[in-house]
C-alpha cells in the first residue's frame, strides 16, 4: 500500500507506504531507500545484509533502516518468509527518532507478548477500510508505531549479540519441536549446540537478557496460549501436560507470572 503524499508534507511523519508480503521476494538496493525502512518478520525466517552485517530476521525481530543505506535481503530456505514493512518520512521524523534513541540502522528483537507482532495488520487494515486523504490517520499510526517500537522491542546493534542470534538459532528450532518434554533441563539444551551449560548461559543472557531455561518457560507458555484459543475442549490440566509441565499448579502459577492472568481468565479474554 502505498500513500500520496499530497496533503501530507507538513505532517511530523509522513507514510510512504506500508504493506504485508505473505512469500517475500528477494531484494537488492545497491542505493538503498529513499526514505527510512522498517521490516519485520511474521512468519519463517529471512537474512538480511547491510553495514557489513549478516543478520537472520526470524518471528519477533525487524530492521530499522535509514534513508540511502545499501542493503539486500532474502528468504533463509525454501519455505515462505512473510514480512511487514513500513516507510516513511516527513518534516520531523529524524527528531522524533532523535528523541527516541532510534534514528540509526538498528535490529530489534521483543517477546511474543509485546503488541508488535499484530500492530501492522491492524494499521493495514483499518486503512483498508477508511479513506485517510490528508494521511492524518497513517501518520499518526506511524507515529504510534515508532512509540512502541521503542517501548517494546530490545535493541541488538553490537556486532557480536547479531552474530550470537545466528547462534543459537538451531537451539530455538530444537526448542520449539520439544517444548512438550518435561524432563528436558539445561544440559539438554547446551546438547543441541555441543556447548558447555555455562557458556550457553552467558550466550543468552548477552543476547535476549534471560537465561536459556527461562526462554524455553516463555516458549511453552506461549505455546500454551495458542492452545488455550485454538483449542477450548481441553482442560487447562491437558494443556499443562502438552507443553511440558508435570503440575498443573506450577503451570498454572508460571502463566500468572508471565501473563498477569490465569490460564482460564486468558481463554475467557481472548
């Protein structure tokens, strides 16, 4: 989707265009873009090379990008890689980055509970069904967007942390075709990257803040929540056994940590 700018010039930040692609194409801007860039992905895994840097996009990162930066991206394997993308500019948008701590190339990475994932599709379509002719509406979006950005999504621009992601990538895969198992624990996982448990340890704490067991926690509570919607026949108890947890009260006390609510008031909710 892309905007006119007619109208919209003397607006803070100017939306350039904004758009999904459910099987991204390959890309190559020798020249880069004209106006700042934002990409994240959905679903799959892409790589993307800019600065010198080889960077793997996987589900719950994105890349910030300034105007005029050469970069080329594609998928990472056969399967599709699908992305959002944002750009935009206007009379303000390098102050307000300024002001937020965000106007350089910069790769983001946040949780799955963090409202990113889904703000770009509802941007999409809620400008899908309003006509927005001065671009008030798509430029305040971008606005709120950028605000959350940086509220939200953890900063990785030192080279070393973005060579780590790379790392541990196999590790997350593993983690996410046997969150079910209970009886998996930290040398299982340093296991799959025939590394120490300390070492690991610290890989992961310099990348994502957390320890590599309490990632795999994250990732089956999440897990569990997709079931807790996509499945409404099955007892919390069930759901619990699914995702790796022998006591339904540890389940249950575990989700209200990390959620806030119990896994009943989270399917009532949702």
């Amino acid at each position: 989707m892309v905007f006119g700018q007619e109208g919209g010039n003397h607006l803070p930040i100017t939306l350039d265009s904004m758009g999904y692609n459910p099987d991204q194409e390959k890309v190559s801007r020798p020249e880069g873009y004209h106006a700042y860039h934002w990409l994240q992905t959905s679903q799959g895994e892409g790589i993307i090379h800019f600065e010198n840097k080889k960077l793997t996009l996987a589900e719950g990162s994105g890349v910030l990008l300034l105007p005029g930066i050469s970069h080329r991206y594609e998928a990472l394997s056969a399967e599709p890689w699908c992305t959002y993308y944002l750009t935009f500019g206007g009379s303000s948008a390098r102050q307000i980055l300024d002001s937020l701590g965000m106007n350089a190339n910069s790769y983001y990475r946040w949780e799955s509970e963090a409202p990113l994932p889904l703000m770009l599709k509802e941007m999409l379509d809620r400008h899908d069904a309003a006509e927005d002719m001065f671009s008030l509406g798509a430029s305040t979006d971008a606005y709120r967007f950028l605000l959350t950005l940086s509220k939200y999504g953890h900063l990785h621009n030192n080279t070393s942390i973005s060579r780590n992601v790379d790392k541990v990538q196999p590790l997350l895969k593993w983690m996410d075709g046997h969150y079910g198992d209970p009886d998996i624990g930290l040398h299982d996982l340093a296991v799959q990257l025939d590394v120490s448990g300390r070492y690991l340890n610290s890989l992961f704490l310099q990348t994502f803040g957390l320890s590599p067991y309490a990632y795999f926690v994250r990732l089956r509570i999440r897990k569990s929540k997709e079931l807790l919607v996509s499945q409404p026949d099955l007892t919390v108890k069930a759901i619990s056994q699914q995702v790796g947890f022998r006591d339904v009260s540890h389940f249950v006390a575990t989700f209200r940590k990390q959620s806030g609510t119990t896994p009943d008031q989270f399917r009532r909710l949702h």
